[in-house]
C-alpha cells in the first residue's frame, strides 16, 4: 500500500505499532544483554516535532505558551520542540539556504515545521511535502486564494500592519498615503517607523512607500517570484523615503529598532503616529501599555502590507505525518481561537463563524483576511531591507 493514499490517522497507527515494536525489542534486548535484568515494555511511542519559528517575541510566546502546550495536552502521544527561534527573521536568508542544501542532498535539515516569511519561497523551489487533505483535512477551512499565495505552505493565521494615531491630537487620519507623506511633513519628529530588518511594522511602512511608485504587474511579481532586476524601480520610493530623514521621530534619519521599540514611542508619547502590527496594537491596548486614547486605521493608495503567516513542513522531515497532524490541529476551531483571544490577537485563517461568539464579535461582518496586501517573496523582502539599511537611514 502507498501510505500516501492513506488517511493521516491511519498513517499515525502504523508508525506508533512500529515505534511500539522498536521500542519491545529494544527492552528486550537489554534485558538479555543484562543476564535477566527486567523493564517494561509498556513504553508508549512518543512523536517529536521539530519547529522554527521566526518572527518577534509575540509569536514565541504564543507558540511555547498556549498553542504548544494546548496541543500536547490534547495529543499526549506528541512532543514539539522549539528547536530554533529566529528573533525578526535576522537569519532568514542563512536558514534557507540550509534547508534548501539539506533537501538537495536527501538529508535531514533539522525541523519537521517551519514557521518563517520564506516558507512560500520553499514551496515555490519544491523543498516543502505538498499539504493534502487527507492528511490535513483542516485544510479545506482556508481560503482557496491563501493556498495558491502559499505555493505549498500552509497559511495558520494573519495580521496586518496599520496606521496608530493619538486620537487627542489627530482627529482625523490621514486616509491615503499622499496624505500620510504629506502629515509627516506638517508635522516634524512626530511620526515613526522602525527599520524593516528589526520587524514587520516598520518594513509594512518602507515597501508601501515602494510600491507607491511601482506597477501592480511588477508588484504582483515581486510577491511571487525572486526578480532582481525589477528591483532597480525602487529607486523613486527610496528618494522618497530619504527625503522623510529631517521629519521623522529624531528628525536626523536613525529609526528605532524594531516592532517593540515603535511601540515604545507610542505608550510614551514621543510620538503621534506611527505603523503598527495589529495583533501587537490590540495586545498593548488589552494589557493597558498602551492609552486607550490610541486608535488604529488603515490607509490607502496603496494600504500597508499584511497577509498569512504560513507553516511548512520541509521534505525529508523525519516527523512528516507528526508535523501534519501538528498543522491540522493548528487550523481547528480549538487552536484558532488561541490565536484570536490569546497573547497574539491575531486574525484567523478558518471562518469566522466557527470560532467561539466572544472571538467572532472581534470582527466585522464579511471579514476576509485573504484581501489583505500580501509583502514580497522572501528573497525580494532580505534585498530590499539590505537597500534600505544603505540608502536611506542618515541619509
């Protein structure tokens, strides 16, 4: 039989009578090699899953705090192990590399899942195990436009980058991006984002500015597949974005860090605006870090970024079947309200109308995360922050 063809429960009972068995012989032996020394042979198979996580400290705390424990305790037959944390993807490109390496040469890379903004760009060189929906049925709960945005990854939640104001200065927002461009320079040192390499909210910001100034052809492109020389266009955006040095937050072309140290500036009042990750805008708000006097809109012309986070699991993973039975929970009611009403607030990627009432009164009518702009191909996104460090900061 082609184990392929066959469901991933039944899957899962061939490799626990194995892992039994391996496990009998193995008491076995050692009670003979020990003259008569006995144990048991009880001992029930365990499955380990290895996962990569990239992203900021939000999404490990989810992950090492409620999803994983969430999981193990619903499936006490499986382990997953936090076998590597990438803090804002600093190594993204190094991780790739090897993963892409290991499948080449038919060997084991280290992780049974990945969670990481290169996940797409995996699937599109086929070095991910296609997900099926006899093994993840769950699958089927995802919009159809987030599989085909996946190119074989798994989409398991979604966010977005907005614009946060303080409501008692800004009465009204700005509503596109000139007007944005425009407040900035009415309204010196009181705007901010951070560096697109130390987080999302601040890369949302740099590539909306871009993409001002680009085609939706050549976006559409530069979100699906590695073009360099698409990249010489982002020369009108980067201008743009030097020019903004002597009216940003330090009016003298340095940025903060990362996602928390924009978010800093805002709970402390040095600034009046600055983009924002939802899901951490709406934790600050619920644990009182930041005053309930800030608000969040979108703009556009174009909108900032946001889309699916995605997970993937890499061929050759020693744990194949595990890390898919791992993926299908992550897409079950149980596990997207975590993602909604937990430490993350994030978006889920399942209907709304199956999670919990208290979850679906966070959304509006026909919310529909599969209309959120999605960012570059990984590959795209480490060119473009690289640019950024040496065109515009000091500038």
């Amino acid at each position: 039989m082609d184990i392929r063809s066959i469901p991933y429960y039944l899957e899962e009972a061939l490799l626990v009578r194995k892992n039994k068995l391996v496990s009998i012989l193995a008491v076995a032996g050692l009670a003979v090699a020990t003259l008569g020394f006995t144990a048991s042979t009880s001992h029930a198979a365990v499955f380990q899953v290895r996962l990569y996580v990239s992203g900021d400290t939000n999404v490990e705390k989810m992950w090492l705090t409620e999803l994983i424990p969430a999981f193990e305790k619903a499936n006490p037959n499986y382990n997953v192990d936090v076998s590597s944390f990438d803090l804002h993807g600093k190594n993204d490109a190094l991780t790739l590399a090897k993963i892409m390496a290991a499948a080449k040469l038919k060997k084991d890379a280290g992780f049974d899942v990945i969670e990481a903004g290169f996940v797409q760009e995996l699937g599109l060189k086929g070095f991910l195990t296609i997900p099926a929906t006899s093994r993840i049925p769950n699958i089927s709960k995802v919009p159809d436009s987030l599989m085909e945005l996946a190119k074989g990854g798994i989409p398991y939640r979604a966010s977005t980058v907005l614009l946060a104001y303080n409501s008692k200065v800004v009465a009204t927002p700005p509503k596109t991006m000139d007007d944005l461009l425009v407040w900035i320079k009415a309204n010196p040192g009181r705007f901010t984002y951070n560096q697109p390499s130390g987080g999302g909210s601040g890369y949302a910001f740099a590539q909306s500015v871009i993409d001002k100034y680009m085609t939706d052809a050549d976006i559409k492109t530069l979100v699906n597949e590695v073009n360099k020389p698409l990249q010489a266009k982002w020369k009108a955006g980067f201008d743009v974005l030097k020019s903004l040095n002597p009216y940003t937050y330090g009016k003298n072309g340095t940025y903060p860090s990362g996602n928390a140290a924009t978010l800093s500036l805002v709970s402390n009042g040095s600034v009046d605006m600055a983009t924002v990750w939802s899901d951490q805008f709406l934790s600050g708000l619920k644990a009182g870090t930041i005053p309930s006097y800030w608000k969040v809109a979108q703009i556009s012309g174009p909108a900032l970024t946001g889309g699916p986070a995605m997970l993937g699991v890499p061929k050759g993973s020693r744990q194949g079947v595990a890390a898919q039975r791992f993926i299908n929970w992550i897409l079950s009611p149980a596990a997207q309200n975590i993602i909604v009403g937990g430490t993350l607030n994030g978006y889920p990627v399942i209907p709304v109308t199956l999670l919990s009432e208290a979850n679906q009164s966070k959304f509006a009518v026909g919310t529909d995360i599969s209309t959120l702009r999605p960012g570059y191909l990984s590959s795209n996104s480490t060119d473009f922050k690289n640019q950024w460090a040496l065109e515009v900061p000091g500038k």
